[in-house]
C-alpha cells in the first residue's frame, strides 16, 4: 500500500492541523499557520507529494507540488 499522501494545511479549533488526505485524524497541530505549512512541507517534499493550504474559510488558497512531475505539464 502506498502511505505517501498529500498534505493538508487546514484550520482547527486549536489552531492549525497538518493532516495527510483521506486522514480523520491530524498529524499534528500547531499554533499558527506558518508552522502548519513549515511541517507539510517537510513531509511533503520527503514523500514527493503535494501540499495544499487551506485558508481559514476552509477553501484552497494554494498547492505546491513536490513530486516528480513532468515538466512542462503533459495536457
């Protein structure tokens, strides 16, 4: 099974959560979003995955991927 999972930056009632997709449960949560997007990056460029980020309404306000992708994109 494949564990690399990209990251969520997303608002919490204590602050702000890294959490891996299709993940209930936070892998961790921090006081500012700064922070949040600090570790999900982290993890995000060790997996080669994506990091989204959440703004406090919930929505994507920006991705970055750090995977292997095609450059320029295919499509």
């Amino acid at each position: 099974m494949n564990n690399k999972r990209n990251q969520h930056v997303v608002p919490h009632a204590d602050g702000w959560a890294v959490k891996g997709a299709g993940s209930e449960r936070a892998t961790k949560v921090v006081d500012t979003q700064r922070e949040a997007i600090n570790i999900a990056k982290g993890i995000a460029q060790k997996q080669g995955t994506e990091m989204l980020i959440h703004g406090e309404n919930g929505r994507i306000r920006e991705r970055n991927s750090y995977g292997n992708d095609p450059y320029p994109p295919k499509g």
